[in-house]
C-alpha cells in the first residue's frame, strides 16, 4: 500500500469513537477526501497543529482496501493562520468557503485551481480580515475554476453565428447570466445593457483559471471596483 503526500486544506473533522477523528481534507493533487485519523485526539506527534478547520499543511495518505475512507497517516501544518479564529467574522467566512469547496468539488476530483483560490483566500482572510467582497470574488473564482463562468467573451447564446462577421467589440450586448453571461441584443430579451469597456472589466476581474496570487482588496477599494465594473451604457 503506498502512501500518498499531498499539500492540503483540512475543510472539517469529526470525533470518532474515543480517539478518532473523520477528517475531510481538499488536496490540491487528490481533491475532496475523506480520511480516517487514528489517534487524532490524542497524538500530538503525527498530527502536530491540529486538524482545526481550514489548517494548512501536508497530508500522509494511505488507501486502505476494500475502504472508501482513506487513512490519514499524519498532517503537519506549514502555513500557521492564527488569525483565522481571532474574530467570529473570519471564523464565519472560513466555515463558509470550507463548506462550499466540500459542496462544489466532487469527491476525489483533483481541482488545482479550486485549490489555488481557497488558499489564496483563506490567505488573505488571515491577514486582512473577513470582507464580503472578497467572499463574492472567492466564489467567482470557484464556479470559473470549476467551469462555471460567465460567458464574456462571445455571446452565451449564438456564440457570435449572430454577429453578420463583425467583432465582437462592435456588438451590443445584455448581461443575463441566467442564459450564460453576455447575450448579444440579437439574442437577448432581457438584461441590462453591458457595454465592451464593462465586459472587458470583467473579463480582467474574472480569476480565471484560479487567482493564485490574488491583490489585497480593502472593503473600500473592493467597494469601489464594483461600483465601477457595474458601469453600464
Ligand atoms: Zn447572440
């Protein structure tokens, strides 16, 4: 039986029997699994940090056959955030970005990006503070990393069959993201007009494929970006 070792976000953890704990981690090279950590409650050794919500460190993995729960060997922390439980705020918005990567990634479904962007964020969240802009941004990141983005580039709808040759550049668009994103006004029915300038914001905004090393964002200056990249003509 080989053992796996992989850089990885603890995304939660239960007690199991008297010393045991299931702990739920996200890989950057396994994705979402689930593990079993004998002793956890009370090795010290094999587990030294903790397996506290959101820790940062590097998981020991070892299939056990016949077994959907891998063994968790041991997991030492790298990256100490201690910042992340200083206030109820950042202990929310951890608890929230942990609980949605373990709903949005399929289970052992390697997603590097996805990865990529909770880090960068727990990161941040770490170091700043929580900001409920960069929880939206965090979640924009996720659904683009998981394919799930908006449609920016071309029409959602026609793909551009509707533009008559010309560039994109030259077509009027509406945002409508329940049909995809921009939809061309040959397309669209509803939305609110979106001009090039402002697609071409959101495109740049858009962390696509993942926002490794997302800029902090002050609530303000968070504050302020939206304000201008909902500018419309
Ligand atoms: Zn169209």
């Amino acid at each position: 039986m080989s053992t796996l070792t992989a850089a990885a976000i603890v995304l939660g953890a239960v007690n199991y029997g008297e010393a045991d704990r299931i702990v739920t981690l996200f890989g950057r090279a396994t994705g979402r699994v689930s593990a079993l950590a004998r002793g956890a409650r009370k090795s010290q050794r094999r587990f030294a940090g903790g397996l506290g919500l959101c820790a940062i460190g590097t998981a020991a993995l070892r299939e056990r056959p016949g077994a959907e729960l891998l063994t968790l060997e041991r997991f030492d922390v790298t990256e100490p955030h201690p910042g992340l439980g200083a206030d109820v705020a950042r202990l929310a918005h951890a608890a929230y970005a942990a609980e949605l990567v373990g709903k949005l990634c399929a289970p052992r479904q390697e997603e590097p990006g996805v990865f990529d962007a909770l880090l960068a964020f727990l990161r941040l969240l770490d170091e700043e503070g929580a900001s409920a802009e960069r929880l939206r941004v965090l979640e924009l990141a996720l659904l683009g990393a998981l394919g799930f983005g908006p449609v920016l580039d071309s029409c959602a709808v026609c793909a551009g069959d509707r533009f008559e040759g010309r560039p994109a550049v030259e077509i009027a668009f509406r945002w409508d993201p329940d049909r995809g994103g921009a939809v061309c006004v040959a397309c669209a029915r509803i939305g609110r007009p979106l001009s090039a300038p402002a697609r071409a914001s959101r495109r740049r905004r858009w962390p696509r494929p993942a926002p490794s090393a997302w800029p902090p964002i002050s609530t303000a200056t968070a504050a302020k970006r939206c304000s201008r990249s909902s500018t419309t003509t």
